[in-house]
C-alpha cells in the first residue's frame, strides 16, 4: 500500500512538472524540429505545433492518473491522445513536404526533449519511462497511420473527382459523333465535329490531371496549367452547356467583353461547372441560376447564385473542409456536395483569391470566387490542400 502511495506521488511530480513546463518543452522541440526537418522549417510556429500542446497534456493526465495499466486501446481515458495523434497526422498529411519518417521522427524528438526535461527536474522513474515510452509508441503509431490513410483519401478523392468530371466530356463528344447522319448538310456536320473536338480536348486535359492525381504527395491537390486568357469566354461555355443541359434557366451577367489575365481555363470551368451542378442539385427548380462577373483592374470575381433551401450556418463552416475529421460519423448531408468544393478552394488560392459563401432564407445562396488576374506567370504549378478549421 505504502509503495503504491509512493509511486502515485512519483507520479503526480512528473505530471506537474510537464505542465509547468510545457511552454519551455514546446520551444526546445521546435528549435530542434526545425532544425532536423526540413518539411518543419517552411511551416508557421502555430501549424508546426499542431496538436502536440494537446498530446503534452494527454501524457500529463496519463501519467497522474496511471492506475497500473498501461492497455491505451481498451480504455477511454486514452482517446483523447489517440484522437490528437490521429489530428496530428491528418494535419501533416496537408502540409508539404512531409513524409511518415519526418511525422515519426517529430515524435522522436518530442519524446527526447520530455524525457531530458524529467530528468533535468529529478522526477524520471522506471514507471514514468515505461508511461511515456508506452505514450509516444501509440501516437507515433496513430499519427504515422493517420498520415498514410488521409494521403491516400487525397488520392481516391482527386482521382474520383477528375474521373467523375471526364465523364461528361467524353458523352458529349459520343453524342456529337452518334449522331452525325449520311445526309446531314456541311455546316451541321461541321458544327457537331467542333463540338466532338472541344469535349475531347476538354477530356484529354482533365486525363492530364487525372495522371497528376496519381502522383500526389503531403499537402498536394491538382496541377495546374496558367495562360494568358480571356476568363469570360471560358464561363460562357459553361453558361452555354448549363443551358443545354439543365432544365433551370441560366443567366450570365458581365458588364465587359473580355476580361484578361493569367488564369487555368480548364480549372474555372470546372470549379464553375461545380457551381452550377450544385446550384441546380440544391437549389429551387423554378427559379434561374445566375452566373455574374465582376471586373477590376487586378481583380475580376466569379458569383453563382440560387433560390431555394440555404445552406445553415453550422454547415457553412464545414462544407470546404478536405479530410474528414478522424473517425466520426460523416454529414452525409456534406459529403454528398463531395470533393469538389475543396477542389472550388483550391483553385481559388492558386490564383491568389479566396472563396465566399453566403446563404439565408431571403436571399438564397451564393459562392464568390475571387481570382487575382496577374498572381502568376504563365506555366504550371501544383495547387495545395491546406488544413483549417476555418
């Protein structure tokens, strides 16, 4: 009894002194990250922190309340640690440049400074390093696997989405050629072979980044392709198909005949086809969709609107997220906007913008896309998947 007691006294000693020095433990891992991780030194202190705050004071509270088991899986005391290491690595996964080795070795790191710590403050026993070592081996683990698994949900989204969008195209360009006849005149003949060519163009770049998606590594999305171009006649060809397509009327409101810059065409497109798909998914059948363009010197922004159903409030924060946070339940209500709103984001900070959404009751619902019209030279870039809460 006597030992037990001394032990938990041991116990709540080195769990007092991580929390005091918690601040000091977090600086002296991150100048060593820094130092030893490449992929941690382009990261903002804030970002590179992450979680672990959060796991320090997981392996607090484990260590004072260690009751003589250590079997983290089959107790719920433990979620906690497991669910931060599981964040950890979702986050990591969104961050460039990281790779398993560099996450395991964080932790590494991590494990070694706590440890010189307890030393330091004569507070390390045999039963805190087996606590600790017991600790660091199950987020490691949750963090490295987390990592693996949200790296590959990157990839079947990526290549889902660019798969699913290739479809279209291509029965466009099917029925261009199906039904092309013996005794149809030049000009119809030449019509439909115009509009066989764009889909399959259309469809042989969207097989680039489909290729692309394949490749994809730690906080990576979709290769992009910047010209110089005239971003209004991309949106009428998606005004023009809409049209053709859906039953809502679709409006396009500009003010210019031309609006230039440095864009990717084929990614507006899509991310405004997005829109539009969207808008006619949830929106009201009876009223117009309208497509607006407004034009600056820099700046031009990108407005599809709908009727209907808003979207809430609590959703409006979440629909832009990436990855799904660890193991919960999904929104179905969420997921079935699928990936492509992420993707509307994506694009939206290639060009130097950003994306707003708004949606109530008397107004229906909105997405603005802002695109800077000189953010980039002309060549391609790979987009970034970047993690946020917000």
């Amino acid at each position: 009894m006597l030992n037990f007691m001394a032990k938990n006294c041991e116990m709540k000693s080195a769990s007092e002194v991580i929390n005091v020095n918690s601040p000091q433990i977090m600086e002296e891992w991150e100048r060593r990250v820094v130092k030893e991780i490449p992929a941690a030194s382009i990261s903002s202190n804030l970002a590179l922190r992450n979680q672990l705050p959060n796991v320090l004071e997981d392996i607090a509270e484990i260590i004072e309340r260690y009751d003589g088991s250590i079997d983290m899986e089959s107790h719920e005391e433990y979620d906690e640690i497991i669910k931060n290491s599981l964040d950890h690595g979702r986050h990591r996964a969104t961050s460039s440049n990281y790779t398993v080795k560099q996450i395991l070795r964080e932790y590494v790191i991590f494990h070694r400074v706590l440890t010189e710590t307890l030393i330091e403050k004569e507070v390390y026993t045999k039963e805190v390093g087996i606590i600790l070592k017991y600790t660091m081996e199950t987020a490691m683990l949750t963090s490295a696997s987390s990592f693996t698994d949200s790296l590959q949900e990157m990839r079947e989204k990526l290549i889902g989405t660019l798969a699913h969008d290739i479809r279209n195209p291509i029965s466009a360009a099917y029925f261009a050629l199906d039904v092309i006849g013996l005794d149809d005149d030049k000009e119809r003949i030449e019509n439909l072979k115009a509009m066989g060519l764009r889909s399959l163009k259309k469809s042989l770049d969207l097989v680039e980044g489909l290729l692309d998606a394949i490749s994809v590594k730690a906080g990576e999305g979709i290769t992009l392709n910047f010209e110089e171009i005239d971003i209004l006649k991309e949106i009428k060809w998606v005004s023009n198909e809409a049209s053709e397509i859906y039953t809502n009327e679709i409006i396009l409101e500009s003010k210019e005949d031309e609006i230039r810059g440095v864009f990717d065409g084929t990614a507006i497109r899509r991310v405004v086809e997005n829109l539009v798909t969207n808008a006619v998914k949830y929106g009201s059948r009876k009223h117009a969709i309208v497509i607006s363009l407004e034009n600056s010197e820099s700046e031009v922004v990108i407005k599809v609107h709908n009727d209907g159903n808003p979207i809430t409030e609590e959703n409006q924060a979440d629909i832009f997220k990436f990855l799904n946070r660890g193991k919960e339940p999904q929104n179905v209500g969420l997921e079935s906007w699928g990936m492509g709103l992420t993707l509307v984001k994506s694009v939206a900070q290639a060009h130097g913008g950003s994306v707003d959404l708004e949606s109530n009751e008397d107004h229906g619902t909105t997405f603005s896309i802002l695109l800077k019209k000189h953010e980039n030279k002309p060549g391609k870039i790979r987009t970034e998947l970047n993690y946020s809460e917000n």
